[in-house]
C-alpha cells in the first residue's frame, strides 16, 4: 500500500473536518435559529455539492484558483505557487465540497433542542452565546460528532474534485483515491484491492459509529 498517499490522506481529512467544525457550526446555527425570509437560498447553496457533479464544482474552483484569476494572482503574491495543484487548494476544495456534511447534521440537532430551554435560558438572562455554549452545544453533541465524522469520511473517500483541483503528484496532491484509480489504471490490482479494502471497512466503521449515534446505543454525554 502506499502509506505516503494514506498518510497524507488522513493529514488532509484532519484539516477539512476541523476546520468544518469552526466554519459549520455558525452557518448551522445561523440557519437553524434565523429568521430571514429568504434563507433557503444560503441553505440551497450550502447543500449543492449534494447534488453537484464533482467534476462541475471542481472545474469551476479550478477556473477560481488558476493562474488567471484574481484570488490565484492573490496567493501566487503572497505564497509564489497557485492555489491549484497545491495541498492548500485540496484543503479549500475539500471544505467546499464536504460542507454540507458537517452543516446539516449541526443545523438538525441544533433545531432538535427544546425551545423551552432556550426560552427559560433567556430569562435567566442569558446571553445567545451563553445560551448555546450552556444549553444548545451540550445538548447537540451527537449531531456535532456525526458532522465531523461524515466529514472526515467524505474527505477520505473524494475523488472526482481531488483530481479536478489537485491532479496527481505524489506526496502533494496524491490522495489515496486517486492512488487506487492508478494501481488500477496499471493493472496492480492485488495493491488495489489491499487499499480499497481499508477504505471499505473503514466506511463501515464510520457509518457505523454514525448509526450508533443516532440511536444513542453508544454515547458521547451523558444524557438524562
């Protein structure tokens, strides 16, 4: 198996997925508790890589981070190299597309609190921050570990916007999707199969956890 592409696999699923729980939890909790009569767009747009062809979404992200571009001009001053077939870009791409993996099971366990705790926690005089830290984030945890797992796995298992925006250099851009397609593409199927056999049960234990979860057989707080 080729652990530098396993390696750097896991490097970039640990970004996506932490940096999906600073981004994902405000989004989910603007979306879950606001009021704006046209937020279903934000929301539409949240969830479009739902339904998007990989290939859609990565060329266009690849037309945003080229050379040509004004936010490619941009880190090519500030870093000398684009953002396209870089690490960095297969972090930014990789949010984008695993998004809504983290924000809608965020956004169902933050509307699944009672609102009658959150009406007694306003007066008592608390604030909405302390309010979510005290009552909204305790009382979501399962949701909020079900997003980061989802979006973990997502990571792991991309390969249609990791090609598109990364191509394939090893040790960069090389993820283990991609290293699969090419033991493939080179008839190594014994290596292919080693591989994508981790990646499978991998996926069961993680829909698995993600089950779990959900029917509260395993728990992560301790819930009354």
């Amino acid at each position: 198996m080729n652990w530098e592409a396993i390696a750097l696999t896991g490097r970039l699923a640990l970004i996506v997925a932490g940096m999906l729980l600073v981004i994902g939890m405000p989004i989910a909790y603007w979306i879950t508790f606001s009021r704006w009569r046209w937020k279903f767009l934000i929301e539409a747009l949240v969830s479009m890589p739902l339904v998007l062809p990989p290939t859609v979404l990565g060329f266009y992200l690849l037309v945003a981070f080229g050379a040509n571009s004004g936010l490619g001009q941009l880190w090519r001053g500030l870093t000398g190299h684009t953002l396209a077939f870089s690490f960095q870009g297969l972090v930014v791409a990789s949010i984008l597309y695993s998004l809504p993996f983290a924000v809608q099971p965020f956004a169902a366990s933050f509307a699944a609190v009672d609102p009658a705790l959150l009406g007694a926690s306003s007066t008592l005089g608390a604030s909405q921050w302390r309010t979510f830290w005290r009552v909204v984030l305790p009382l979501s945890v399962p949701g909020v570990v079900t997003g980061i797992v989802l979006s973990f796995a997502h990571t792991v298992g991309e390969f249609g916007v990791v090609l598109m925006i990364g191509g394939n250099i090893p040790g960069v851009t090389r993820t283990v999707s991609i290293d699969i397609y090419d033991r493939v593409q080179a008839l190594e199927y014994a290596t292919a199969n080693r591989t994508a056999l981790v990646l499978l049960v991998f996926s069961f234990s993680v829909l698995s956890v993600v089950y779990a979860l959900n029917r509260r057989v395993w728990a992560v707080y301790p819930f009354k």
